[in-house]
C-alpha cells in the first residue's frame, strides 16, 4: 500500500468509527436529542448557522482575540526568552518568578483578570497573552540557552556584538526550539480564548457554546467544537508549514 494512503487511512480510521458509533446510538438508542443529537441535526444546524452568517462573525471575533494575544505573546516571549537563554543576570533574576507563575493554571487566572480589566476585550486577549506566553518563553530559552559553547567562542574570536552574536549565532541554533514554542502557544491560545469566551464574554466562538448551553442545544455546542478543532488544525499546519521552510534541515535529517 502506498505510504501516503496508509497515512491517510490511519489518520481518518478513528473520526470514522466515532462517526458510526455516534450514528448508530442517536438512531437506535434513546439518548435525548438535547444530550446528543443526531447527524442530520447537527448538519442542518451547520447549514442554519453559515447561511445566517452566525459561524463566520463568532468565528472572526475569536480569531481576532487571538491573533491579538498571540502577537504580543510571541513579542514579549522571543525577547525575554532569548535575553534569558543568553544572560546570567537576567536568567537569575526572572526564572524564579516566571517558573512559580507559570505552575498556576490559565482558568485559575481567569476571575483576577476579569476583575483587573472588566468583561471587554482587554481580559480577553490578556488570557491568551498569558496562556501563550510561557510556552514560547520556555521554548525560546531552551534552544538559546543550548547554543554550544564552541559556536560563541568563535564569535567573540570575530569580535561580533551581542546583537550580531545573536542573529548569526543564537537564533540559527535555536529556531527549531523557537518555532515548536510558537506552534504549542497558537494551540494554547485557542484553548485560552474558548475558556474565557465561555466564563465571560457577549460574542465569539465560546459565547456560543455557553449561550447553546443554556439553551439545551448541543448540536450548535457540536458544531462549534467542530469548527474549533478545524480551525486549529488548519493554523497549526500553517505554522508546520512555516516550520518546514525556516528549518530545510530538519526534512533532510527525519528520512536518515
């Protein structure tokens, strides 16, 4: 069998089996439908949604939430994390700190946030600064601080400045570690922004789901999660992808 299909078919083997078990308890079992609707409901509710243009503003206002967290997040972690990985005084004077924070769980954060900044957009994209920023941190300080020595000793040879010691030396060395930061802190802010959506919030994807809650109608939640989880995936390719064209070697080295 080609590898390509085997993938393929290994990667939808379980949606399906999920698919038909789900298929086959809402037709022949007496599961309420606001517990769990069937297919076809949720299909149609799919439809309903689109055509009233509800899934694509809910959708573009989470998005929106992120995107805005997220920046910042990669902002703030790439710099502190490098300066970090690169300087003893400041890996002294703020790893504690950070480590101690960063053992607090996002949700736990969550009430003293909207306490701080209201219900608005500000907490919003607060939570996911805070839920994104530790892991490209954390990342980002591993690969800078794992640079080998041999590599900054020739730098200092060259006489190059910190700035250009880290451009030509740090940063190549830690970019793989850097872009798997990226990649988990996108996962988390999506995470985060569902999670504050859900506690407090007037729009987005999570209001939704809370609001269907309610309401009893898990078929709008079904449709959400759905949309949630494609949505993620599809940036998480594209930051894969990204991945893949700042780091050619790592291709070259996965088919050794």
């Amino acid at each position: 069998m080609n590898t390509n299909l085997r993938k393929v078919l290994n990667g939808i083997a379980i949606p399906v089996v999920v698919v038909i078990l789900w298929w086959y308890v809402t037709t022949f079992g007496s599961i309420p439908e606001g517990i769990l609707p069937n297919l076809p409901k949720v299909g149609a509710t799919f439809k309903e949604m689109i055509a009233s243009g509800q899934l694509f503003s809910d959708l573009g206002i989470s998005i929106s939430r992120v995107l805005k967290g997220y920046g910042l997040a990669v902002t703030i972690g790439i710099t502190l994390g490098s300066l970090i990985g690169m300087f003893r005084p400041v890996r002294e004077l703020f790893l504690p700190m950070l480590t101690v924070i960063r053992q607090i769980p996002i949700i736990a954060w969550i009430p003293l946030i909207i306490l701080w900044a209201g219900i608005g957009e500000a907490s919003k994209v607060i939570i996911i600064v805070l839920a994104a920023f530790f892991p490209i941190l954390v990342n980002t300080e591993s690969g800078i601080s794992g640079t080998p020595g041999g590599f900054l000793e020739v730098a200092k040879l060259y006489g190059l400045s910190p700035w250009k010691t880290f451009v030509k030396v740090y940063l190549p060395h830690a970019l793989p570690s850097i872009l798997v930061g990226l990649r988990l802190g996108l996962g988390v802010s999506w995470m985060a922004v569902v999670a504050a959506e859900l506690i407090a919030a007037a729009s987005g994807v999570g209001y939704r789901m809370s609001n269907a809650r309610s309401m009893m109608r898990s078929d709008i939640v079904i449709v959400c999660m759905i949309v949630i989880g494609l949505v993620g995936v599809l940036m998480d390719r594209l930051i894969g992808f990204g991945f893949g064209k700042l780091t050619p070697w790592k291709k070259h080295e996965a088919k050794r």
